[in-house]
C-alpha cells in the first residue's frame, strides 16, 4: 500500500541553524509533492510544490528537493527562527482519475531562541 | 478573503447521532476535499468532489456521506456516530491540477471541526 513516513520524532534546533526534516514514500509515483506547515488547532498551510521533474525549488528562506530515484523529499528552513516552530507534513499527489493527495503524519519543529 | 469556512468548531455527538459538517468556499474552486486527522496520523482523504455534482470515495469514507449540489458547499454528513469518528476534520479546497499548465495545486484548508463522539 502506499505509504509516506516523516520522522515522529520532533526536531529541536537552535535559532539561525538550519532545520531539513524528511519526507520518503513507497508504492507511489507522484505527479508532484507539496509541504505545508500546520499550527496547534489550525488547518494546514501550503509552502511549497515540487515536480516530479524538477530537482529543488526554493522560496525566502524555504528549499526542497525532490529526489524521485530515492523517493525522498527533503525540506530546508535557513537561518531559522521560533516562528517557524509548528509541524510541517509532507503530501503527495498525482492528476489519476481524480486528485487524490496523501500526506504524512508531519514532523514537529521547535526553534529555540 | 474568507476562504474555506467550516461549521461548527466543536461538536460532541452521543453514539448512533447524526450531523452534518459544513463546509463553504469562496474561492471558486472546483474541487473540494474532505479529511480527518487523528493524533500522530497524517490527514485521510474522507471524500472529494471535482465540481458540483460530482463526488468520489477517498481513503476512509465508511460511514460518510456527501453532496455537491453548488461549487461553493460540500458538506460531510455523519449518519450514525460512532466512537472511531472521534477526531478532527478539514475542510479544503484547490483548482484543478492542470498538470504541465503551470497552474497552482495548492490545497486551501479551513480551521477543522474537532468532533467527539462518546
């Protein structure tokens, strides 16, 4: 069955290092893959989209990369702040019959000052 | 820009109640996207619709219903609740992906309706 796995684990990291969280999958061959960013009790937000042929993508201080050989994404935040504490998940999607996106469980990031 | 609106924000139901989630954009969007999301899990798609009229099975639409009678409403009726409905929905809506166009796929999420059932 399809499956996308981010790290449960939360992610602590100083300010104004950078945080790269991962998201990888199996059984799939998406048309593109998004992240967005989730707050505690609000709905996700988009960040960003990648194509399945297009290497990295990158917006202010956000950069992905799309690596569909390993089935991996990975998600970079530079010079992070604790603004950007939230969880972050991963989503993939592909135009079959529909659109369908499934995403993972997300990853939670805390950004101590 | 209100956006994707959803009604109410909190529910508790008793076992075997029925509701109805509401869920409205203002976006134009045709497609709208229903998902619910339990703790440590990633959203699963409930139901999608592709315009008005039209509507499919996502991942875990036991128990569900829906309708799309205008592009701007698609609400998400439970018929008989039952305790493994406890959890948190999302509302969502984007245009169609259009792929290779260059159109944006982004999905746009309202708030959720976090829902118990006991």
């Amino acid at each position: 069955s399809q499956k996308i796995e981010q790290n449960s684990e939360a992610l602590n990291i100083q300010e104004g290092k950078t945080a790269t969280l991962t998201c990888n999958y199996t059984n799939y061959s998406p048309a593109y893959l998004q992240w967005y960013r989730q707050d505690p009790g609000r709905g996700p937000v988009f960040l960003l989209l990648i194509r399945e042929n297009e290497k990295e993508k990158r917006k202010e201080r956000l950069k992905v990369t799309f690596d569909t050989t390993l089935k991996q994404s990975l998600f970079h935040i530079t010079a992070s702040q604790p603004a950007d504490s939230a969880t972050y998940l991963c989503a993939l999607a592909r135009n079959t019959g529909g659109f369908k996106t499934i995403f993972g469980a997300g990853t939670r990031l805390f950004v101590k000052a | 820009n209100a956006g994707v609106t959803q009604t109410p924000k909190f529910r508790i139901l008793k076992i075997g109640q029925s509701m109805t989630l509401q869920c409205t954009q203002d976006m134009n969007h045709n497609y709208m996207y229903w998902y619910r999301q339990d703790p440590g899990m990633g959203l699963k798609l409930i139901y999608y619709s592709v315009g008005a009229g039209i509507t499919d099975k996502g991942e875990v639409p036991n128990g569900y219903n829906v309708s799309r009678s205008t592009t701007e409403d698609f609400p998400l009726r439970l018929e008989l609740a039952a305790p493994s409905q406890t959890s948190v929905y999302f509302c969502a809506s984007s245009h169609p992906p259009e792929w290779g166009q260059g159109t944006l796929t982004e999905a746009f999420f309202g708030q959720g309706t976090r829902l118990t059932v006991v």
